[in-house]
C-alpha cells in the first residue's frame, strides 16, 4: 500500500514549444503537455507501520510449541519493525507452521510479505483466510494494498470498504480507498474518500496531496493549491507536494511560482529526476534555454531515459542550440 499507502505523484512534459513563438497563451500551453502519473517511492514509509503488529502474548499457553511460536512472532515483529522484512517473514512462517489457525500471526505473516513486496504470496494468505472466514480490518487492509500493488484497483476498493466495516474511523484505509478510486478514474469517489480521511485526520500531509492531485485531474486548481500548502505546511520537506504544488500553478499560469516549486522539490530531494525534468519543463517554456541546459546536465546523471526525452524537446524546438549560439 506504500506508506503503506500510495502517495501519488504527477509531473508535465510538453509534446512540443516552438522557439519561434516568444509567448504562448495558457489556452495554447494546454494543447502542449500532457498529464503523466506514477508513485513516488523515495516517500513508501518502509516500516509499513499503518499496519501495526500486534504481539502475541503468553497468556495462560502452556504447550512448549505454543510458546515457540509465541516467541517466533515477537521476534518476527521486532525484525518488522527494524525494517528486516526478509529475516521477520521467516520468522512469522515458522511461527505459522506451529499454529496455523492463528489470524494474529497470519495478519503478521500477510503484513511482512507486503512490505516485502511479495504481494502474490500476501494476497494468497488473506484470500485463504477471507474463504475461512478468519478476518480482521488488517486482512482486508493488507488484501486491499495487494491487490493494489498488482494492479487489481476494482478489487482493491472492495476490500478497503470492508476493512473500513471493522474500522469505521481509520483516515489511512479511507486515503488508500481514495487512491484506488483515482487509478480507476473515479475522481468524484477519489475526492469524497480524501474527504473523508481528513474529516478524521485534518492534518495528514498524504491525503491532503492526495487529495490535491485529485483537484488537479478535475481542474479545480486553486483548490489544488491550498491543499499542496497545507500539505507542506505540515511537512516542510515533502518534496513531492511541493512538485505537484508547481503543476498546480503552471495550470494557473503563474511561472515563477511554478518554478520556485520546483525547485523546492530539487533543493530537498536532488536525485529526484522527475522533479529535474520538471524544472526544466518549466524553464524551457519561459525561454530560460541555460537554465534548462543545465538541468539537462544533471538530469544525465540520474535518468537516461528521460534525460533523452528532456534532450529531444530541448533540440528540436530551436532552430539554433546554446553551444552554436555561444560561439557566436
């Protein structure tokens, strides 16, 4: 579910700028670029720490296999927590094999797998227990962001609507749902389930991002705006809303703040290429050619493919480049 729960990220390349036209009306610059989305992996919270694991305790247990498994478990959700998501799923196997009818150690085992990306072997685990009748809110949860993962949205907001019947009042299960809701294009279900996470967590930077790429899909873009700057406000250094902060004001067409955006999101992430290619983006369509030239440079060093791309529209809309034009 990265974080784990998506956090959404779009950025804008234009299909073409002619050098020739020193200014273009938004109407024209709108003909231009398109829309491109993808998750954004440097935010995925590794922990996986919306899914809490819950320890499994001695209790009145009194068979020696039973407290080996026990043991197992908590060993397992100390190696989790400690981000060893290999060596806490071995862990949680052996403790399974033990008592295989333990729905704690099953949501554990299902929990680790996810965030091993092993999403196959997860959503075969909560699909078992879900046919046994064996649930929680965690297996659908963990059920939903597998079926996410692999690519299944339909599914996916199923199973998040019924982990919500088991936790009515969980604003990470809604800002999931949401996501789920936006990759099936449904972009009114997607905006009312951000809603609805920040009803219950007003000050959640992932939701209120969420939410903000969302406005930005249905072209409410001052909206967008703000919720990118509550965002931020809550986290300074949440370099993808500050890049989805640039789209929203390249939508209004207000250039320098586009390009302080973007340059935000470099200044706090610098390996960022998306961001790089951004900037340049921007750069190119304010005639900034050095600047852009620039970026390109960078952008090299980090993503071949897109700094061919970056290159291409860089060339090919100018009837002289920089190196010509500064030896004359």
């Amino acid at each position: 579910m990265k974080q784990i729960a998506i956090v959404l990220l779009i950025f804008i390349s234009f299909l073409s700028i002619q050098a020739q036209e020193s200014k273009k009306t938004q109407t024209d610059l709108d003909k231009t670029f398109y829309v491109h989305e993808e998750p954004n992996n440097t935010e995925v919270n590794p922990n996986g720490d919306i899914h809490p694991l819950r320890l499994i305790t001695g209790g009145a247990a009194t068979s020696v296999n039973i407290n080996k498994a026990i043991d197992l478990n908590n060993q397992g959700a100390e190696l989790f927590i400690g981000k060893n998501h290999d060596k806490a799923i071995e862990y949680f196997r052996q403790a399974a094999e033990i008592i295989p009818k333990s729905l704690e150690i099953k949501t554990n085992l299902a929990n680790a797998l996810l965030a091993g990306k092993l999403y196959k072997e997860a959503l075969e685990i909560c699909r078992k227990s879900v046919s046994e009748n064996e649930v929680n809110g965690r297996i659908y949860v963990i059920l939903g962001s597998a079926l996410y993962e692999l690519g299944n949205y339909t599914e996916s907001v199923i199973s998040y609507q019924k982990a919500l019947e088991f936790e009515k009042q969980n604003a990470r299960i809604y800002n999931d749902l949401g996501n789920a809701f936006y990759h099936l294009k449904d972009n009114q279900s997607a905006l009312k389930a951000f809603e609805n996470a920040l009803g219950i967590k007003p000050f959640f930077p992932d939701a209120l991002n969420n939410y903000g790429v969302t406005l930005i899909k249905v072209k409410r873009y001052k909206e967008a705006v703000e919720k990118f700057q509550q965002a931020i406000k809550q986290q300074p250094d949440y370099a993808t809303a500050h890049n989805n902060l640039g789209i929203a004001y390249f939508y209004l067409g207000n250039k320098k703040q586009t390009q302080k955006s973007y340059l935000e999101a470099v200044r706090l992430n610098p390996k960022w290429s998306v961001a790089q290619y951004n900037l340049a983006i921007s750069y190119i369509a304010d005639d900034k050619r050095e600047e852009a030239r620039k970026c390109l440079e960078i952008l090299k060093n980090l993503d071949a493919e897109l700094a061919q791309k970056l290159e291409k529209e860089f060339y090919k809309n100018y009837v002289v480049d920089v190196e010509e034009e500064n030896k004359n």
